[in-house]
C-alpha cells in the first residue's frame, strides 16, 4: 500500500515515541528542595494496590513525602488497611470521625502537609494519602518552622486516583489499601528484556533492509540483462517502497515531534489519550501486516498470493496475500485497544509497537552522516528540554 508513505511515517514515528518522556524512576534524588534532620527522605514511588469490597481493584502510584518513616519495600510485607475520608477534607483540623489505625485520604491546600500528617497521627490514623489538585504529582517538603517528629508515611496521590477512590467511599463501598516502594534490584530482569528485545528489532529491521536490497539488487541485474530499456525506464520511474530523510525532512520531522510533545504536555486529558491510542493502532496495522505478508511470501505455498494483486479504490494494485492478512491485523489492534488496560495487554502493545518498528527502519533511509548529526543533535535537544 504506498500511501503518502512520507507523512504517515513521521506522525507514526512521532506517536511511537510519544510515551517516552512519561517514564520516571523508582528513587528520585533533589538536592534543590531543603534537607535536615526528620525531613530526608529520598522522593520515592509509592505502589498503592486497592481493594473494593475485599476484591483486588486497580493499582495507584504516588509520591512519598521528605518527611515520615519509610515504608515497606515488598507488597507481601505491606498491610491492608481500610481507607477513611478526613472530615473536614483538608485535614487542617482535628478529624470529627473517629479513626483507629485507617489510612486517612484528604484534599490538598489550606495548610502545610507536615501539619496534615501531625493532625492525621494525632487523630490516630496509620497514614496520609494527599490528593493533589492536578493531574500530576508534587514533591511534598518540610517548612522550615515544621514539626517534622511524624510516625506515620506520608504520600501523595495524582487528583483522579484520588476523586476515584473518594467516590467509592462516599457511595458507602469499603476500600482498603496496601503502601509500598519496591526497591530497584541489583538487575532489573524487565530491562534485560527490554533491552534485548530492542537490540532484536534493529537487528530484525536491518537484515530485513539487507534481504530487500540484495532481491532488488538480484532483479535489476536480471532486468539489464533480459529486458529492453522501455522496461528499466518504467521500472526506475515506479515508487521504490523507500522513504529518504534529507534535511529538510528531518527539521519538518523535529519541528512536528515538538509540537506534538508540547500538545501532549497541554492537553493529556481523556479524548487525547483516545486519540493516541487511535494513531498507534493505525501505525500497528500497517506495521504488522507489512511483516506478516513479508515472513508469509518467503513460504512457497504463500508467494503465488503475493505476486497476485488486485485492483482497490484509493489503495490502488494490493497483493492478494495482502487482503487476506489484513483483517486479522485489524482484529487483532481493536481487541487490544478494547482490553488495553487489563495485565497482558502489554503483550499486544509490544507486538503491534515492534512491528511498526521494524516497517519504519526498513523503509525510511538516511542517506548521510549530514542529516544523521542532525538527528542525533536535535535529539539532544529534545531530550534535555524534556528534563
């Protein structure tokens, strides 16, 4: 299907990258915001798995504070506790219900967070969830005038896991918690594998860019040899299933990955994210079924579909092979867009993301090491901006 293959490829490429700025670290070291005795924690990731009713529901992340005693580094060591609503919900003063040993989940603002943490223990609630008022998460320090003797942990949850969770317990639902910040191992398996399994889609991509040069290569000779010049000369004006990066291409290419970085900052909200999901499932298609029809023609029993073509309407002259495997690809990205969210969809998020990997590699060329350094600089650029 060449399809302004030019465009397609840098919107695809951009939306595939599109999830790298959103990765953070387990431990996150700040030497900016002030440090001093009972106010020195590290600002850690905090896993926050709930239950509704007894039964396992979804899993929060938030940001533990400077302050407070450290929590427990494995789930199976952590304690499920009940969660209770602060009332009032700032938690500014003295709670009105009574709390023995819950977790406490109140609202940001109107006073200082160790003073929240002080009423919460004082009111003898085990911990502080603080819901913040954006979407995002914020480091919580010490006043330089806090009481920072506080025995209870203390974190900070992004506002829709925190409105999700009061909104269960004002329809009277019982939801209970567990708080823990796992630790980073010595070797992380999961970036073995991911690492492992980036090194083999460059590898895949690259053999694949060699096979297609030498059969282009084996088919011009044949055409020198066997057919007239009429025949080269058709041949040579056809579209070559190549896209080249010069340098225009590639400041075009920065330009849109800013802008679409600066929308992605802006405006993250819910038919955003739809609209994400949307584009990788198009780019997936199309990466798939390229690798599909390309792995099914080096079988004998499958080339006769793939030299065969047919004639669509806006696609124009598709291989039969083509057509065949095209609907299992597009099930294939609508049933993971559908279930998404559940644990193994990273499965089919991977398969559909190293598919479109391995068709951008293969058909986009940079022709020199001028338009390279300019990638790779801009790259640069880029990279520290996001920082």
């Amino acid at each position: 299907m060449e399809i302004n293959r030019g465009v397609l490829i840098v919107v695809l490429i951009v939306v595939s990258s599109a999830g790298l700025g959103l990765a953070g670290d387990i431990v996150h070291q700040d030497d900016v915001a002030p440090k001093r005795p009972g106010c020195a924690n590290n600002f850690v990731l905090v896993k926050v798995p709930t239950w509704i009713n007894g039964l396992e529901d979804n899993e929060y992340v938030g940001v533990g504070a400077r302050f407070g005693p450290t929590l427990e580094s494995k789930e199976k060591h952590a304690n499920h506790t009940r969660l209770a609503l602060a009332d009032p919900p700032d938690c500014c003063s003295k709670p009105r219900n009574q709390l023995t040993g819950e977790v406490i989940l109140v609202h940001r603002g109107n006073c200082s967070f160790t003073m929240k943490a002080n009423v919460a223990e004082e009111a003898g609630a085990s911990a502080i969830l603080i819901i913040n008022n954006q979407t995002e998460l914020f480091k919580m320090v010490c006043e330089s005038d806090a009481d920072v003797d506080i025995k209870i942990p203390a974190l900070m949850l992004p506002q829709d896991a925190g409105s999700r969770l009061e909104k269960y317990i004002s329809n009277n639902t019982m939801v209970s918690v567990a708080l823990y910040s796992p630790k980073r191992p010595a070797v992380d398996i999961a970036e073995v594998f991911l690492w492992l399994m980036a090194v083999g889609t460059i590898l895949c991509a690259s053999y694949w860019s060699a096979w297609t040069a030498r059969e282009v290569a084996i088919e011009q000779d044949k055409l020198l040899k066997d057919a007239s010049e009429e025949i080269l000369e058709v041949r040579g004006a056809g579209s070559s299933g190549f896209v080249d990066i010069n340098t225009m291409s590639a400041i075009f290419f920065v330009v849109a990955a800013s802008c679409f970085l600066v929308m992605l900052y802006k405006l993250m909200s819910f038919w955003f994210v739809e609209v994400l999901v949307v584009l990788f499932c198009i780019g997936g298609v199309e990466g798939l079924q390229t690798c599909l029809v390309t792995l099914l023609s080096c079988f004998r029993c499958f080339q006769r579909f793939a030299e065969s073509f047919i004639k669509v309407p806006l696609f124009g002259a598709v291989s039969h092979l083509t057509l065949a495997v095209c609907p299992f690809c597009i099930t294939f990205a609508v049933v993971w867009a559908v279930y998404r969210r559940i644990s193994f969809a990273w499965i089919g998020q991977d398969i559909l993301g190293i598919a479109l990997i391995i068709t951008v590699l293969q058909i986009v060329r940079v022709p020199n090491l001028k338009v390279s350094l300019l990638l790779a600089f801009f790259r640069l650029l880029l990279r520290d901006a996001c920082i």
